[in-house]
C-alpha cells in the first residue's frame, strides 16, 4: 500500500482541478508558482495546491467560518476583492448555482492578474450548459476539460474588461418594505421564496401569540438572505435577532439585507453549523425554513439536524415556527425532536407549523 497523500482526501473533481491546473499552467511556463494562488474549496484542496505550486494559498470555503484555523502556508478569505486581488491562478470546485459561478467569474475578471488562469471542477452531474455562459461572460477564452472519474473542468483565462456586474445583489421584491440582498450562491437570490412568503404571513400573529418579554432573542436558523431576520428585527424593535447560516453566501448576505434595512445593530449574524455558538436554552423564538434537498436530491430527514439545533438552543416554553413542502411531513419529527406541535397554516404547498420546546 502507497502512502498517503494529502490529495488522497480531495473528491475527484478537486483531483481533477489540481491536475488540470498543474498542466495547464506547466504550459505556460509555470507562472502560477511561487506566487498567490485562489482556491476555491476546502482545507484538503487548499493544502494540496500550496504542495504542488508552494506558492500563497488564499482559500474560500464556503461552509468554513473565515476565523477557522487554515492549513500552513494557507489564508482564508471571504468572496471578496482579497481573495483574487492579483492571482495568477484559481483552482477549485464549482458552485453548485449559476449565479455562484457568475459571482466568482466577476470577481476574477475584475481583481485578478489579467494573465489568470481558471480551473474549476465539478461532478459531471452538477454541471450545467449555462454554466460556460456565465463564464463567457467574464471571459474571452472559455474551454472544458476531458472527463475523468465523472467529473469535468471548466478553463476560463482573458478575464474581459467589463465584467459580470458586482455581488452582492439587491433588490426590492415580494412587496417586502426592505431589499433583499444577496449573493451568488444564496438560497433564492434576490426574490422571495414562496415558503418563506407562506410564513411571513402568519408571523405577526404567531410572535404576537408567543407573549414574549421586551427584549426577546429571536434566531432565524439557515438564515439564506436573512429576510425573516430583518423583517423580525423591523416588527420587534426591542428584539435581538440572530440570523445564522452554515454558508459564507448567506451569511453575508444577510448582513446586507439588515443594513441595507437599517437595522444591522440589531442583527447579529454567525457563520455556523446548525446555529453552534448560540447557547442552549437561550432563545425565545426560532424561524425555520430548513433545506429539502442536497443540489438535486430531496433528502426528507436533512432538516433534522437543524429541528434538534432549535431544540436545544430554546428555552423551555420558547416557539419554533417551521414552513415545508407540505409533502414532506415533518410534524411527527418536530413532536419527537422539540416538543409540542400544531399546524398553524397549510396549503397543497407549503405547511407552517408552531412547536413548543419541552
Ligand atoms: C430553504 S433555505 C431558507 C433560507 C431563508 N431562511 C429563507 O427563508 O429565505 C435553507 C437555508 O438553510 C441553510 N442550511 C442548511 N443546512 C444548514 C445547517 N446544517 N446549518 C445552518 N444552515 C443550514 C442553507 O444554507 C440555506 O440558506
């Protein structure tokens, strides 16, 4: 048996990547190592890439806090100017969304060395036609790599002058008072989600309902753009909302609606697994429009993770308010895992239902 090695723990399309990377930039005459290089996936990619080119790795990991510790020679970085600013190479995974792709296609073509060089993979089965498009948007010369283990790359280099405009993006929609902003990989993007509609309009009966004290704590768990957050925040001006989310996108979009709606003095915003952080028993209401599906499969127990975060981090007595497709039937999950639950609201789509923490 070989020894293992660091790239032993990267999925195929960042194996795939890495090598396309190395021989692509080999043939340019190595012009990538030794300086800075973005990556765009995990740890594991980030250490293999400062192996292969010992050059600056910067890392944007959508689903690690920023604060986390990086491997050596590594730096973590949001999506942000910094991350591309005068890269010679960005190596990495795919967003799963167009608008992901689009994002950081912009912010390459704007911040990196016009001589940068873009190899990003994914699964064959995550890629999407448009998914060139959005990177001919940004950049003269677009190819696809040969297929291996099931995965491809796309190769983007001559960013052009005029890019794919700048993210986050807002707009005012859905009749919502403050604009939503968002960036490229977030849940919904600038519009309203229809489920997220169905339990804004039950949420100032169910919080006036709650009888909670002056100065409430409110969680709006998976926080996507954070609209439930910052509509909470504008109906409850003596609340303190925390609006959490596992992906940098949301997050910080979030922080974004909440200033854009004047109220980022009154939105914290934690960049997290399952709200972790917020202590246990310390809050009176969480908001819960959990996720369905992983990209294109719908999973039905991928909400419990975040029924158990609520659970733990309410007070006995606190509200949990969850919207789903009402095929999904999450009601005997929510008894079992929180405490208490009674349909508030339903409709051939969506459910709303109000569980009381044991
Ligand atoms: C259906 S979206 C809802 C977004 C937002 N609350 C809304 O109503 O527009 C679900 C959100 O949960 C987040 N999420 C999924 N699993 C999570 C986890 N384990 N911890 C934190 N957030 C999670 C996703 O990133 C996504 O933003």
């Amino acid at each position: 048996m070989g020894a293992w090695s660091v790239t032993d723990a990267l999925s195929p399309a960042a194996r795939l990547a890495l090598d396309e990377a190395l021989e692509r930039d080999m043939a340019r005459g190595g012009f990538a190592r030794n300086g800075a290089v973005a990556v765009i996936g995990d740890g594991a990619l980030a250490a293999a890439v400062h192996g292969r080119f010992a050059a600056s790795v910067r890392v944007f990991d959508e689903h690690t806090p920023v604060h986390t510790i990086a491997p050596d020679g590594c730096a973590r970085h949001g999506l942000d100017a910094e991350l591309v600013s005068g890269v010679t190479l960005v190596v990495g995974e795919l967003p799963r969304t167009l608008a992901g792709v689009d994002e950081i296609a912009g912010l390459v073509a704007r911040f990196a060395d016009p001589d940068v060089l873009v190899v990003l993979a994914a699964r064959e089965k995550d890629l999407e036609r448009g998914m060139n498009d959005q990177l001919r948007d940004s950049f003269a010369e677009v190819s696809a790599s040969r297929g291996r283990h099931k995965a491809r790359a796309l190769i983007a280099s001559s960013p052009r002058p005029a890019p794919s405009p700048p993210y986050p993006r807002s707009e005012l929609a859905g009749g919502l008072e403050f604009p939503i902003a968002a960036h490229g990989a977030v849940f919904a993007g600038t519009r309203l989600d229809i489920g997220t509609r169905a339990l804004l309009d039950v949420l100032p009966a169910q919080l006036d309902a709650a009888a909670l004290a002056a100065h409430p704590t409110v969680v709006d768990l998976g926080c996507g753009t954070g609209v439930l957050a910052v509509w909470t925040a504008r109906h409850l001006p003596g609340a303190r909302v925390i609006a959490t989310d596992r992906s940098w996108s949301a997050v910080s979009s979030a922080s974004r609606t909440a200033q854009l709606a004047g109220v980022a003095d009154r939105v914290d915003t934690v960049h997290a697994d399952a709200g972790e952080g917020i202590p246990d028993r310390s809050v009176d209401v969480v908001l819960l429009n959990p996720p369905f599906h992983d990209g294109r499969a719908v999973i039905d127990d991928m909400a419990h993770p975040l029924f158990r975060a609520a659970g733990r981090m309410l007070r006995p007595g606190g509200t949990l308010l969850t919207v789903y497709n009402s095929h999904l039937k999450h009601r005997g999950a929510l008894e079992r895992i929180v405490g208490p639950t009674s349909q508030v609201s339903r409709t051939p789509k969506f459910t709303v239902t109000r569980s009381i923490a044991r």
